[in-house]
C-alpha cells in the first residue's frame, strides 16, 4: 500500500537497518566470544557505505543519456536499487594487537556494541515517529 511512497521508503530503509543492526550486535558478541583465541581475526559489517552509494546513484544521472534500442547494448547509467544491497561481513586479517595473532581489543568492541545498540534505539524511534504520523492522519 505504501510502495512507492516516501513513507514506506523510510520506513523500509529503518527496517533494513535495524536487520543490520542486529547482524552487527552477533558479530560483535561473536568478536568479544573470542578475544582469547589464538590468532582469531576480528569481522565487521560493512553496509552503510554500499547503502549510501546504491541511493546516490539514483540521483547521479549523466547529462548525456546514450540510446540504447538493443538488449544487449551497455547504458551508462545504470542505478542500483537500494533494496539490493545485502550487508557483508569483512574479515580484518591485516592487523595483529597481540603477541597470539588475535586482534581483537575488547574495550574497541565494547564501544562498537554501545554504538551499535544507540543507533537501533534511534532507528526504533524513528519507526516509532513515522508510524505516529500516520496514525496522527488517521485520526
């Protein structure tokens, strides 16, 4: 009902996340499980970077469009849809802080966890506001 609309691509964006978020927090526990293990390498979730240039490309037309009356001619704009973008785990293998190969520092994942669990809240609360204007219409 709401596809297509500036409401559901809010909300729809909040919602994917908030789903990252929640990945984030696993890898997070998942680093801090295993700040003891011998040369253990810590993993991050890349995802706001990806979702923020796939949103710049819709906005990103060329001045000149080329025609392209052929499938399989090659435009030179082609957009990426926001809904596309997946988050990947990225494996820091580079970086050694202790004498075991481990690198993770448990007080950087602590901050990383704080971080990450303020910016659900916030995505939370802005579903929350969103869904409140909508049931302020309603009404």
């Amino acid at each position: 009902m709401f596809e297509g609309t500036s409401f559901g691509r809010t909300v729809d964006l909040l919602q994917r996340s908030m789903d990252v978020a929640t990945l984030r927090r696993q890898v997070i526990a998942d680093n801090i499980a295993n700040a003891d293990v011998p040369n253990f390498k810590r993993s991050v979730i890349n995802f706001e970077s990806s979702l923020q240039s796939a949103l710049e490309s819709t906005q990103d037309r060329p001045a000149l469009m080329l025609a392209t009356d052929n499938p399989r001619h090659i435009s030179n704009y082609q957009p990426v849809d926001y809904r596309t973008v997946q988050p990947r785990r990225v494996l820091d293998y580079m970086t050694t802080s202790k004498n075991n190969g481990n690198n993770v520092d448990p007080e950087e994942e602590l901050m990383a966890s704080v971080q990450n669990q303020l910016m659900y809240t916030l995505q939370a609360q802005a579903v929350s506001y969103e869904f409140g204007q909508v049931n302020l219409v309603l009404r």
